[in-house]
C-alpha cells in the first residue's frame, strides 16, 4: 500500500505540473477532472438563495441515514428536530432530508474516499463522537449538508472489528508498542457511525494478511497508526 501511495503521489505530481506548463486546454481539463480542487466545499456563510441552490443538488438521505445523522447532531443536546415530528414550532430547526454525496473529499490537505472508492484513504482512525475512546472504520458515505447556512461535512463510517481475547493474544504488536500497529479482521462489523472532520485522527495503513496469519483463522488487516504523527 505505500508503493502504490508513492507511485500515485509521483504521478499525480507529474499529470498536475505538466497541466500547469501547457498550453492544451484538453490536458487542463483532464487535470481538473483526475484531481478536483479542494477548495469546492464552501467555506463561508452561504445565502438563502445560495443554500437554496446547493440543496437542489443534493439526493435524499435514506430513513436509516437520516436517524443516524440525526441521533449524531442531538448528542449531547437536542437541537434538531425529525422532519417528520409534525406539526412543528414556530421557528424550527428541522434537519433536512437530502445531502450532497462525495466520492472522495480533500480536507486540510488529505484525501478522504468512501471504500468504494478508494479502500485505502476510506480507512480512517477517529476520536469519539459521543465516546472518550479511539475508533476505526471504512468511510461508507460522505455527505456535506448546509447546516445554519453553513456547510458541514459528515462521514458515514462502518466500524472494524477488534480481535477477540484469544486472538489478540496471539498478536505480536501488543509487545512491540514503537510499530504503532494493531491486528483486525479483515471483514467490518455491521455497526455505523457518524463523524465529523474535527473527529479524525489520521488514515490508517493497511497490510492485508490471509486466514492462518499469527494462527488467527481468519483474514486479517495488520493495521498502522504511525501516520498519526501526534496531530491529534
């Protein structure tokens, strides 16, 4: 997986730097299409007018998606109500039904794709929300929402699986605490959450590894933390 992280760096740099030097509208074009810019997300206030408009790209939220994001945005205090909960008080704030969907978002300089995208930048590790302890998981959906007129980005996340007591114990990594490294199963686990970008901790990086590997009788992930780097 760093290979294939490096070699898609180099290329990326060579595609972009060749863009920027020509001339050819066609390669400029292409450049904007491999990579979008970053910056697409509003970063300001929007307008009636505009929040009107961006909504009217957007596609509606399944009722699962909607209670999960919903259940995510009343932790710890309720402040959004159902857009079902009829009839509602006067000036409410009603979460609306539909989203926009990302296949892959740049944040602060690091790429973010949903697994079917992109497995390896949709494997993330991440702090709370809701719970004083790290998580991890394969970003399923990213949505981005305006919210009091300001557009807020949410990721569906689909939790891995920890090894069990037995298992772990046949881990190696517990005992080697510089590698910053973790066994999992290689198959999720069938639990959601949603978070948000102040929640991420870093990308992990994954060696996947067959049934049998450390007499685990199941494929697993050797899973790094190392990109973590202390940046949160």
């Amino acid at each position: 997986m760093l290979r294939q992280i490096c070699r898609r760096g180099r290329l990326e740099a060579l595609i972009k730097d060749a863009a920027a030097r020509s001339k050819h509208a066609t390669l400029q074009k292409l450049c904007a299409i491999l990579f979008p810019a970053s910056n697409t997300i509003p970063s300001q206030p929007l307008t009636s007018s505009e929040v009107a408009a961006y909504t009217a790209k957007s596609k509606p939220l399944s009722d699962a998606h909607y209670d999960l994001l919903l259940n995510h945005l009343n932790q710890p205090i309720p402040l959004w109500r159902h857009r079902d909960a009829i009839p509602h008080p006067p000036l409410p704030k009603i979460l609306p039904s539909s989203a926009k969907s990302h296949t892959s978002i740049v944040i602060e300089g690091y790429t973010y794709s949903t697994s079917d995208s992109h497995l390896g930048n949709s494997s993330v590790l991440f702090s709370g929300p809701h719970v004083p302890y790290r998580r991890s998981g394969f970003i399923q959906h990213i949505w981005t929402i305006p919210l009091d007129s300001i557009v807020r980005i949410f990721m569906l996340v689909r939790l891995h699986w920890s090894l069990t007591g037995p298992d772990e114990a046949k881990s190696p990594y517990p005992n080697l605490p510089p590698m910053a490294t973790r066994v999992i199963l290689a198959q999720p686990t069938d639990h959601y959450v949603v978070v948000e970008p102040l929640h991420i901790v870093c990308h992990l990086v994954l060696y996947r590894r067959p049934r049998g590997t450390f007499e685990i009788d199941s494929e697993v992930y050797a899973a790094c933390t190392a990109l973590e780097r202390g940046r949160k």
